[in-house]
C-alpha cells in the first residue's frame, strides 16, 4: 500500500505542524520569538520544496520510516490511521545494507 504525493503532503505537514497551517504555525513561532520564527519559516520551505522533489516511493518510505520511529506521536494526529504504509523492502530506493559493495 502506498499513498500518493497529495497525502503525503497532508501526513508529512500534520506531522511537523500538529494538525495547525503550515503559515499558521510560523506565525506562532515567530510571535514567541523572532529568531526562532526564521527558523520555523525555513523549515516549512524546505519541508514544501523535498515534498516536490521526492518520488512518490521516496515520500512513502520517509513516511514509513517517521510512523516506525514515532508510533505514539502520530497516534495523536487527525491523519493517525492513514500513517500506517507499509514499504517493499525490494522497492527501497536505498540499497539494502548487505548487497552493497565494499572497498
């Protein structure tokens, strides 16, 4: 089972801003204080922009890879029962750790 690009974009963003706006959240942050503000606006840029590069297998496996590492957490999101996406090891973009080629 896979998701597509769209969902994952929804699961990776209610992951990282608690089911809040992406805009939203940078506002809150930078009302806290602005140094830290900057911060949380480039890392909701940079979330958009690998979001628009990464293949939908890629999407997948990091979403399977934060669901793995994060269970409890994610149980807390509105998007909780769509986390569960299980990935092809055969399929991974990353080779598996024993065909890779040593020096």
């Amino acid at each position: 089972m896979t998701v597509s690009s769209k969902t994952a974009r929804k699961l990776l963003y209610d992951f990282m801003f608690e089911s809040k706006d992406a805009k939203q959240w940078v506002e809150d942050v930078w009302g806290l204080s602005p140094f830290l503000g900057q911060g949380a606006a480039n890392a909701a840029e940079v979330l958009g922009a690998l979001i628009e590069v990464c293949s939908e297998q890629q999407l997948n496996e990091i979403i399977s890879s934060l669901y793995a590492a994060h269970q409890a957490t994610i149980h807390e999101l509105a998007t909780a029962s769509e986390w569960r996406v299980p990935i092809d090891p055969k399929q991974s973009v990353d080779p598996p750790a024993d065909t890779e080629k040593k020096p």
